[in-house]
C-alpha cells in the first residue's frame, strides 16, 4: 500500500470526525481550518477480506466443526466457500501474506489432502480422488528411467576429419 496525504474540505463545528470508514488512515489533523489527513491507499483490487491470521482461523476452524458435525467431507472449495473467497486462488494467495497465513493455508489443505488420501488407501472413487490430488495438492505420476549406455567414446574420433567413404571398384 501507498501512503497518501490529502488536504480535504474545511472543518466545521459538528463535523464528522469518523472517515475511517473508508479508507486506511494514518493519520489525522487540522491545519488552519482545513482537514489533513495521511491515508493508505489500497494498491488496488479487493481490500483483504481477513487482516489478521486469527481471524482466518475462526473461519476456518468453524468449517471444520461444520463439515465433522454433518459429516461431511472436507473439500478445498469447501473450504474457499467457507472462508467467503472468490475462488481457489485467493486461498492460495493468502498463503503468500505472510509465515502465520502460510500455516493456516497448508493445515487446512493438509486435512483435506490427508481426507482424500484415506479415502484412496481403501479403494472409493480411485480415479475421482487421484484427479484431486493431482489438481489440488500437486501430486504427479512420476516413472523414473535408467539409461546407461556403455561402449567406449573417443574424442579423437569425434575431432577427427571425417573419412572419405570407400569407392567400390568396377
């Protein structure tokens, strides 16, 4: 965010102090008459719909209660529904605010992951949960292959002028 300071309209008694309301301010003042104010400006885009990690986790501990108490289970748009974000890249961008929105962003995933590979060990939906776990949580199918090639390289044959082919005799 930007810090901004803006001379706003003349203070009149009975005036409104309370504009925070829509913005960030820092700081507020009169000088000579005239309201001073120094605000953060948003850089643009969607103000954060949570501003401390705390308040992230009540909402999404509360989907946790919610899912376990209708037994249901959890899924990551669950869980993005649950927390009022647009889709499954806001979740994934809160992990980026800051160490305590990275902690709650991968436990939470890391109960939904650990769900869905429970439910792939006793063999329900093998393709559906594969699927997922391959969209959510970056899992791949790796094949590893061994190569050797043996024989014996030399560079003296690789720098060397090229032969001229045999001519067949007639």
């Amino acid at each position: 965010m930007k810090c901004a300071t803006a001379l706003v309209w003349p203070r009149f008694p009975g005036d409104p102090v309370d504009i925070d309301s829509f913005m960030d301010i820092c700081y507020y003042g009169d000088v000579g008459g005239f309201r001073v104010i120094s605000y953060m400006a948003h850089a643009g885009g969607r103000p954060r719909i949570y501003k401390t990690p705390e308040e992230m986790q009540v909402s999404v501990d509360k989907y946790f209660d919610k899912i376990k108490e209708n037994k249901k289970p959890p899924t990551v748009m669950g869980l993005v529904e649950a927390c009022d974000f647009e889709d499954r890249q806001s979740l994934i961008n809160y992990a980026g605010y800051s160490k305590e929105f990275l902690a709650i962003v991968k436990k939470a995933k890391q109960k939904v992951e650990n769900y869905i590979e429970e439910r792939l060990m006793l063999g329900h939906n093998v393709a559906g949960l594969i699927f997922n776990l391959k969209n959510n949580f970056g899992w791949v199918d790796k094949q590893e292959i061994d190569q050797t090639i043996k024989g014996d390289i030399s560079l003296t044959a690789i720098l060397s002028e090229p032969k001229q082919p045999k001519q067949l005799e007639q």
